[in-house]
C-alpha cells in the first residue's frame, strides 16, 4: 500500500463520484458548508482520502463548475447567429446556475481565478470568428454570473428573515423572479453588437491623418 493511502476505499473512488458527491452536497447545505471534512464522511472516506482527486477544494470547486457549466454548450438546433445565440446561452446559463444551490457563486470564484472557462466563449467563437464573439461572450457571461449571485443571496436572505424589508422577496417572487427585465437586459446585451462592430470598423478612419 501506498504511503499516501490513507484509506484504500477512497483511493478506488473516481474523481467522477467526489464531485457528483460534492455537487449533492453543495445542493444540501450550501458552499458555506461544502468542507473536506464533510465531503469526506458523506463517501465514508478520510478527507484525506479525497486527495487523491483533487489538490485542494478550489480545485474540486473548480471541477465542480465545469460539472454545473458543461450543459451550456451549443445543441443542435441552437440559433447559428450571434445575436440570437448570446441570448439562448445566456439563458442556458441563468438556468444552469440556478439549478444549483449557490451556484453562481460557486462558478464565479472557478472563473476569477481561471479554473474554468465560460461555455459562452467557446460556443460562441464557433458560430462568428470576429473579436465580437469574445466581447459579447464576455457581457453575457458577467451579467448572467452577476445578476444569478445577486438572486440568490436575495432568496437566501429573504429565506433566513435577514433581507430588509423594502427588498424582502415574497414567496411568489422569490419563486419566479422578473423573468421579463432578464431577458431585456440579455437583448439589450445581443443588440449592442452591430453598433459596436460599426464603430470598430470606423475606428481606422477616423484615427487617419486629416480625419
């Protein structure tokens, strides 16, 4: 036996079964919770044992993330249009992270440090080549991971009584949030690549000499 096994069980588990473990975890007591320690009595093992996987929690929050972001990626059918498909991936990725407890925050903090990669980016640079796919990939991904963050700490809140009372969610908005001011904000975001990529075709005129 290795000097490093401490526990040969945990040893066989695949780094798959930690983070399907660490998701249900993650979706039972939340991020302030999700230890080693616990993780590690809920597959029976040493946290010790979990190492063998992952280096350290970042590293399984980060393989957490890409499990909560793979679904995002382009499907068949997808609009093949970069207006349209910023506005189907961002919504893909409201739900995604919204199908998870804290999971805005717990992807957001995988893609600060560069742990994971937005889905947004690569699906998008598949359907337009230019420097817009990456700008509009950028927008979609900081407003959704954004505006989900915020929500969901507005529901937590409103669901331990913290939430002032002027912005306390009810029950029934808590439950089906301004899906309408989403999905302007989503639009507004798609909208704005044809003005841009007209300015940035002007851009070398008007930098010209006599311009």
């Amino acid at each position: 036996m290795s000097p490093r096994d401490p526990n040969p069980r945990g040893a066989r588990r695949s780094k798959d079964d930690v983070v399907d473990a660490a998701l249900v975890l993650l979706d039972r007591v939340g991020l302030p919770d999700l230890s080693m320690r616990r993780l590690g009595e809920e597959l029976g093992v040493q946290p010790s044992a979990l190492y063998w996987h992952v280096a350290s929690k970042q590293e399984l929050l980060a393989a957490v993330s890409a499990r909560i972001l793979a679904p995002v990626a382009l499907r068949d059918g997808d609009p093949d249009d970069l207006e349209r498909a910023a506005v189907t991936l961002g919504r893909r990725l409201h739900d995604r992270l919204l199908a998870h407890r804290d999971g805005a925050e717990v992807v957001s903090s995988s893609l600060a440090l560069g742990l994971v990669a937005s889905p947004v980016h690569d699906a998008l640079r598949a359907i337009d080549h230019s420097p817009a796919a990456d700008v509009v990939a950028d927008a979609v991904t900081h407003y959704v991971v954004g505006v989900t963050f915020h929500e969901q700490q507005r529901r937590a809140a409103d669901a331990w009584g913290t939430a002032a009372s002027t912005v306390a969610l009810s029950p029934e908005s808590a439950a089906a949030p301004a899906p309408d001011a989403f999905e302007a904000a989503l639009a507004l975001i798609a909208r704005g690549i044809a003005p841009w990529r007209t300015d940035i075709g002007r851009a070398p005129d008007a930098a010209a000499p006599g311009a």
